[in-house]
C-alpha cells in the first residue's frame, strides 16, 4: 500500500490506524466519558485559577462555556474545580512532601492535574485509585509537559497509600 495521488497530482501520506488515541499517547476526544471530559474542564478552570489568578466565580462560567462543555459532567466538573481551589491549601499540604523540588517550581498544569488527583483520592471514593491516577496521568499527557505525566503518576502513587491505605492494600494483596 503506497501513497495515493490526491487529483491535484500531490501525493497524500498513507492514512493512518484509527487507535483512538492522539499523537502524544492520549485518548482522543471521541473515546472519552463524561467525568473525563469533566476531569479536562476542571483542568483548564484550575489553571486559569493558578496562572491568571481569575476568580473562580468568573472561571466558572467562561469554563462551562467552552465548546463541548455539555458531554462533560458537570456534577463532578463543579466538586473538582470549587473543590480543589477551595481546598488548595490541604492539597499542597499533602502534596509538599512527595514533590522532589518546590512547589512553586511545579508547572501550572502538573500542580493542578496532583490537584485533581489528590482531591479524588478525598472525596470520589466511588472512583478506584488506580483509575484516578491513569486519568490524571491522560490529563497530564495531553496537556502537560514532555515527560509530566511521569511526574504525575510518580507522585500520585505514592500519595495513593496514604490516603486510600486500605484500598491500596486490598488491591495489591490481589495483584
């Protein structure tokens, strides 16, 4: 199978294998569920929180306006983003101690995605830890840095035991 000859004469690259995931390694936006596409919502109203310093009551609105907002949940988009900006303070305190360098020097995108995670860990008891870090570990493939989401599952999994000591425990006696 070579290349085909588009009718302008210029030839096209061989098409690719549809794998439902992005150049990058993460899940293309047709593949997602709602709390995923709540996960990338919260994602994008927490970063403008952290680097424009916007106010959640104005992130908010502009966040649920953005386009595709409406196959996100919103329940779960509103528990992460009021959540995590309220409880800020408690999530870097929980998360200082397994950072190899400071806070401050944690990208915008990297510190809100160990946001997410860590307020999941919290609060959604419904989701199993594993799942939270492979999502937050897709969010930080999407949109974080090279080699964030590395960071990202390094920290979550050692967070995981502390604050979901007994589901950890269960799930690794199985494994």
């Amino acid at each position: 199978m070579g290349e085909t000859v588009h009718p302008a004469g210029k030839a096209r690259p061989p098409r690719q294998a549809r794998t439902g995931l992005t150049a990058t390694g993460a899940r293309k936006a047709a593949s997602k569920n709602p709390r995923s596409r709540a996960r990338e919502f919260a994602l994008q109203g927490l970063y403008q929180s952290i680097v424009g310093g916007n106010p959640i009551d104005q992130v908010d609105p502009f966040t649920r306006d953005l386009a595709g907002f409406g196959k996100a949940d919103a329940v779960h988009f509103d528990a992460l983003l009021h959540g995590c900006v309220a409880q800020a303070t408690e999530l870097d305190a929980l998360l200082t101690p397994l950072l190899d360098r400071p806070l401050a020097e944690i990208s915008p995108i990297e510190r809100a995605v160990l946001w997410i995670g860590c307020y999941e860990f919290m609060h959604c008891l419904d989701v199993p830890w594993r799942v939270v870090i492979n999502e937050c570990v897709e969010l930080a493939k999407e949109f974080g840095g090279t080699d964030g989401h590395k960071y990202v599952n390094g920290v979550l999994n050692r967070l995981a035991p502390r604050l979901r000591a007994a589901e950890v425990d269960a799930d690794r006696r199985t494994a």
